[in-house]
C-alpha cells in the first residue's frame, strides 16, 4: 500500500487483489455458522494468493519467484474447492457466483503462465 513496488503494477497483482475481495464479499452471503470454517478458510486462501504474488515478486531468483507462484496457484485451487462446495450446500447460486469464477480463471491462467 505505502511502498509502491514494482510487483505492484503486475496485472496479476490487481487480479488477485480482486479476487480477495470478491472472496470476502461472496463469504458473507454464507451462513453464520461457517464463519469459524469454510468462510475463514476461503478469506485465509484468497489473501494467500494476493500476498505470496507480492512476496513472490521481490525474490531474486526466478526459482523462489516461482515456488510463490506455485503456492500462490495452489490457493486458488483451494478456493475453487471451496465455493464447489459452497454451490452444492446451497450458500450461494451460480449467478452470484460468476464475478469469482471469472476471476479465479483469470488468476489460475496468470499465474499458470508465470509458472511456465
């Protein structure tokens, strides 16, 4: 936020920091008795990907900027698990749902491409 890095300007940075912000909105149509479970789990994953791309890109070596990548795109597999089981509990409709499910694509590509 205060120091305007260069990882900063990364399309993938702002894709991911959307992608945790439509995380947080959608978990808030859950129910209050996922607040300790599935919706902490989903918010801990997407601010995962937003923070290891930030880590990620101030490593020198392009092996450690890829492993944070890595763990980066492992979480937005967790979070696409997560709302699959969110959809088949009924929390949430396909409808609402689909801004996340653009951006998850759209992070999992980004970050698949950084990888390779």
């Amino acid at each position: 936020m205060f120091l305007q890095l260069a990882h900063t300007k990364l399309n993938i940075f702002q894709f991911s920091q959307q992608l945790a912000l439509e995380c947080y909105k959608i978990t808030k149509m859950f129910p209050s008795e996922e607040k300790f479970a599935m919706i902490q789990q989903i918010r801990r994953a997407a601010l995962s990907v937003h923070l290891n791309i930030a880590e990620g890109a101030s490593r020198k070596s392009a092996a450690e900027r890829k492993r944070y990548y890595e763990v980066a795109r492992g979480s937005v597999i967790e979070i696409d698990t997560a709302i699959g089981i969110a959809y088949q509990l009924s929390y949430v409709n396909m409808e609402q749902l689909k801004p996340l499910g653009d951006l998850i694509i759209k992070n999992f590509k980004l970050l698949s491409g950084m990888i390779n």
